[in-house]
C-alpha cells in the first residue's frame, strides 16, 4: 500500500459527482492503486511452497475492480461506479489494512510494539465504522 493513497480516495469520495476535483482526485487515486496493485507481483518472501501469497488475490481483486469502476462511469453507470469504488476502497483499505496489523506483522510491531492487539482492533473498529457510515 503506498502511503498517502486514502488521501486521494477520501478526496475523491467527498466530493461533488462530476465535479473536476473528484475527478482528478479519482484518477490519481486510480493510477496509485493500479500502480501499487501491478508491483506487488514483485514481492516475494511468502511462507507457501508457490511464489504467490494472499496479497496477490487482493491485487488481482483490485486490478479487476479499477477496471469495472472504469468501464462503469464511462458507460454512465454511475450507481455502479459507486459500489465499485467504494467496495474497492473498503477491501483495499480496510481489509488489507486490517491484515496488516495483525500482531505479529511487521507494521504492527513498527507501530504497536507494546500493544500488539492494539492495531488489530484499531482496524476493525474503523472498518466497523466504515460500514456503519455507508450502509
């Protein structure tokens, strides 16, 4: 995940359907993803006797959510492209964040050293709000 990258979708979501910033807020946070997605492919290290690991799923899953966002507002449905970014933002932020700091990890020890759980249920409370927020 590159850092700054729920700027640019936080951005993108509170503003103005059709407005220009959302827009540009939208393709920047489009071309980070995508970009962001496309080199993890390059990390390896896994645990597992083949040279993916469960990140790849979730770039595959952001690849082909970029893709249906896409291909929805340029189509005019723009209720779809709704769902799209917003589920994307919610599994790419949200669940890979949460897995992120699950004690034991390395960012989890970076920022939750004395407290490990602590980031975990950091995670999860902000996703549960999330989800409260949008439904």
């Amino acid at each position: 995940m590159v850092f700054g990258t729920e700027h640019y979708q936080s951005a993108a979501l509170l503003r103005r359907s059709r407005d220009r910033w959302h827009s540009v807020f939208g393709y920047a946070w489009v071309a980070v993803m995508a970009v962001t997605a496309l080199s993890s492919f390059d990390i390896r290290g896994s645990l597992l006797p083949i040279p993916v690991s469960p990140i790849h799923a979730l770039s595959v899953v952001t690849i082909c959510g970029l893709w249906q966002g896409i291909r929805a507002i340029r189509q005019g449905r723009i209720a779809d492209h709704q769902r799209e970014m917003r589920s994307l933002y919610f599994w790419v932020m949200g669940v890979a964040g949460l897995f992120t700091f699950l004690p034991g990890r390395r960012m989890n020890a970076v920022f939750f050293a004395d407290a490990p759980l602590q980031g975990f249920w950091l995670m999860t409370g902000l996703i549960g709000t999330g989800l409260a927020w949008y439904a």
